[in-house]
C-alpha cells in the first residue's frame, strides 16, 4: 500500500518515464465538480490522427481547437471494437449475476508486458479490456482510488483524500490501521453496501472502506476479513472459491479480493526491477488459480471477474528532490509529501500569501521547477480535488519522478518508486479487464476513469446504484445487452423499447413481464 521513504538500491532501476507532453495529450479530462455525470477520454489513436493532420495540412490553431472540442468519447469506445455480440451470455449455473472484483495493488499499466502472464492474457482475450489502462482518480494513492472504485465518487465526495489526512471539522486525523473500520470516514455508498441493501449477500476479501459498517452491510467474519498483508494470497483465492460452494442464493452477488503486490515491492525498486516482473507473475499466478478453481465448480463462464489496479508507479531517485526546510516551511504544516504535498497552515495565516512565497522560492531551489503550488481551489479541475475542508488548503503538484520532503536524508543515493502524482500521466494508469456473460468477447475500450467501475457492476447485477460522479450510460459502451435473470426469470430482451432490467428486489415481489 505504500512506503513512504527511499529504499537502499536494490537493482538497476530505470526512473524515466514518457515525456510529460505526451503523457498530458494522453490524459482523460472531465468537468463536472460534483455529483452529475460527466464524458471522458481522449485516446492515442486520436492524438496521432491530429498529429499527422497537422504535419500533412499544416492546419491552424483553430482546427486544433474544433477537433479536440468535438468527440463525443462514448462513440469512439464504440468505434474501437469491431466485436459486439448480440446478447450477453445466459448463466449456465448460477442463480443470479456474480461480480468478483479483484485488485492488485499498484500494479502499472504495462506490466502484463513484462513477462508471461497466461491467465491475464486469457481474461484479456475471452474479455474486454481498456487497451490503454484505466486512469486513477486524483490523488493516485491507494486509499482513495480503492474506495472511488467501490463507489463512483471522486475523493472530495467519499471523504478518503489521502492515506492519512486531518479533518478540521471534528480535530480527528484518518490513518489506514485507526480509520479502517469507523464509519465516520467513509462517506457515499460502496458496493457491498448497494448489494446487502437490494436483499443480496456480498463479501470482501480486504477493500479499504469493507470494515466500516454503512447500511445493512457489516464486517462479518465468514464474508468480511479485517486487512491482515500477511495472510497468503492462495488461502484469499481459496477462502473465495468457497464462496461458490454455498447454496444459490447464498453465493455473495458481489466479491472483492485484494492483492497488495505489486506496489510493495514498486516502491522499494521502481516499475522496471526484475523483482516486479517476479511480483506480476506472482499474481498471474493467483488469477490462473482462481480460474482453475472456478472451472473446477463449472461456475468459470457465469461468473463476473474484473481485475484492475488502483494506480500506476514512476520512477524516483534522490536527485530529484525538493526540500520543504529550503522553503521555510514548518514541518507541521505538511500533512502529505513525497509525490504529493499537502499544506495546512495555522488558522489566520493568509494562504495566497504563503503560495506566492513558496512560488518565489521555488524559483531559487534546487529542482524547484518541477512542483508548482496552488490554492486547491485553484488545481485544474478535472482534478476534482477542493470540496472538503478534509483537503489541505495549498497542494503542490510535482512533476512526474519528482519528490518533495522535509529534509535532506543521510545516506548515499538511492531509487525506488512513487505515486500519487497527477492521474494526467501516463505511469499512473493501471489496469482494467472485464470478463463474463456481460463482456463482449476481445472487446478493446479506450482508457477510462475508475469512477465508471461502480456503474458498470450494478448494471451487471441488475440493481440500482447510489448517485456517483460516474457517466450514467457508460455501461451500455462497455457491456452486453443483459439477458435477465431475476428470481429465476429470464427476460429476453428483444428491443430498445423493452424493458431489460427488473428491479425489484431480491425476496421483495416477483418481475412482472415488463421488466418492473
Ligand atoms: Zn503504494
């Protein structure tokens, strides 16, 4: 989950990452502050187009203007598969739609390319996959991406804006071991909580936020586990698999699993140390399992499996370090560094003052080029990173690889990896990969925010989700028309004009043919 300090080297450590002009052209923007949905993406293959319209045509401002601003980017995820089959695939076995949403900590997007990886590769190849990774929310830090997947809220809006933060408001400070199970931190509605409330069972095999009580969800023992990293990930997979074996109806409608490799090791030897490439196999290896254990119960085909990563890993090396003690800046005013700075000064002090200060001396420090310091309220704000008094009042944005920190430490020279830089860069992006009835099969959709994740897994279940900062219709770009399966009724579904979903809750009344 995160290291917070150099490492001795280790290896060979390759801490360049794609130039930041590309990684920024590449970037997903979004525009909404709060609650209402909003459109992503902009995509690689759109970026060379431009690039070579320009060249050949020579044309102007302007045009590049009109073809940025006009691409609905729910029509280019539909341009990019040329496979769309007709209907989702009926369940063969099970009762009712399963979503089993797995996570490997850190695990950057290009990593299945650095050795192989069979049984992602299989998953990718009878799924669908963002072919161009999926795109943290800001910060992308694991706490916060974690629960923005499990609930469609940016961080400003779940409450989670850092691995540790103050809360002004009630003088109590968050820490993942103090704030995991206290439902006063944990803001919107994550899945489990969205499952348990529509009648079905859920489990987490270790989610950040699944400890809390909300709702009718509570940690229970046989399908809640309280984040222990020391627990094997064969007995994760295995305690899941049993999970299967439960009658019918009992099966939990939604599943989490929890890897923390690959980021551990990210941290301590950078993304391009060979013990990585051991860490991805590692976890190939988990899937391959999973897999096996699922085919073994004749479940494998029914069931929903999206794995994903919560953000990517740069590379850093002490040389490229800011110091905050060469800005005069008390060492109790920082509540985040490193790839992330966060600023709280006193009460009374006059922030616009303080960021032009510290603007200023930037200009004299060494490295100071690479951090640029903001009120949040004036970060970009696709970044979404201002609604809460959780947030620190100035952040300073670094450069990707770039750290800052309090002081010069001892020691000789060393690298490692960090991340909780801006989601624009490219090295922040992870993984997403769908497969199941609702997956087309070889479907390639462009990269997209983890917002859209919560929308996508009700849409699987049938089941009406809470507001999220998720685009309502996303999920009909990325998932099969449903055959519905609804207390043993299958609903076909003919035409846009018939209803498709039934959703009335589990145990709570019987769908009549209309779908209500
Ligand atoms: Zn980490």
């Amino acid at each position: 989950m995160g290291a917070s300090s150099l490492k001795p080297k280790r290896g060979s450590t390759q801490e360049e990452d794609p130039p930041n002009s590309t990684t920024a052209l590449l970037s997903c923007t979004t525009d909404s502050s709060s609650t209402p949905p909003k459109s992503t993406t902009t995509t690689v293959p759109f970026v060379s187009l431009f690039l070579a319209a320009c060249l050949a045509l020579s044309v102007t401002g302007a045009f590049a203007f009109l073809f940025f601003s006009s691409s609905p980017s729910h029509s280019q995820l539909n341009q990019k598969s040329e496979h769309v089959a007709e209907f989702s695939r009926p369940l063969t076995k099970l009762s009712h739609p399963v979503v089993l949403l797995i996570s490997s900590d850190g695990f950057r997007f290009g990593y299945q390319f650095k050795t192989d990886t069979p049984n992602i590769d299989r998953l990718i190849k009878d799924g669908t996959e963002a072919d161009e990774g999926l795109i943290p929310v800001f910060p992308s830090i694991t706490f916060p991406n974690h629960y923005s997947i499990v609930t469609g809220l940016y961080p400003a809006y779940h409450g989670i804006i850092n691995n540790y933060f103050f809360d002004p408001d009630i003088n109590d400070t968050f820490t993942r071991t103090t704030g995991g199970s206290d439902p006063k931190w944990w803001f919107g509605e994550p899945l489990w909580e969205t499952v348990v409330n529509h009648g079905f069972n859920a489990s987490a095999y270790f989610w950040p936020g699944s400890e809390a009580s909300k709702g009718k969800w509570t940690c229970q023992e046989y399908f809640c586990k309280h984040f222990s990293e020391s627990v094997p990930f064969k007995e994760r997979v295995d305690t899941v698999l049993e999970y299967f074996d439960l009658p019918s109806d009992e099966i939990p409608a939604f599943m989490s699993l929890y890897f923390q490799d690959p980021d551990s090791l990210g941290h301590d030897v950078g993304p391009d140390d060979l013990e990585i490439t051991e860490a991805v196999g590692t976890i190939d290896s988990m899937i391959g399992r999973l897999i096996q254990g699922l085919e073994k119960r004749g479940v494998f085909e029914d069931v929903h499996i999206i794995l994903v990563g919560d953000h990517g890993m740069a590379g850093i090396c002490e040389r490229k370090i800011i110091f905050l003690d060469d800005l005069a800046i008390p060492k109790d005013w920082a509540e985040s560094d490193w790839a992330l700075l966060g600023i709280r000064p006193p009460v009374g002090y006059p922030l616009p003052e303080i960021v032009d200060n510290m603007t200023k001396g930037l200009e004299e420090v060494e490295n100071g080029k690479h951090m640029k310091v903001y009120l949040k309220e004036d970060l970009p704000q696709r970044m979404h990173y201002a609604g809460t008094n959780r947030i620190p009042p100035i952040i300073g944005l670094l450069d990707e690889g770039f750290i800052v920190t309090q002081s010069r430490p001892a020691g000789e020279d060393s690298c490692g990896g960090a991340h909780g830089y801006d989601n624009k860069y490219f090295s922040m992006r992870s993984i997403f990969i769908g497969h199941g009835p609702r997956f087309p099969q070889g479907k390639k959709v462009h990269a997209f925010e983890n917002v859209e994740i919560y929308n996508l897994v009700t849409s699987i279940l049938n089941i009406k989700g809470a507001p999220n900062n998720g685009t309502e219709g996303f999920p009909n770009y990325v998932l099969l028309p449903r055959v519905a399966v609804h207390d043993d009724r299958r609903i076909r579904v003919g035409s846009e004009n018939v209803f498709d979903t039934c959703q009335v809750p589990r145990g709570e009344g019987v769908c009549k043919a209309d779908g209500t």
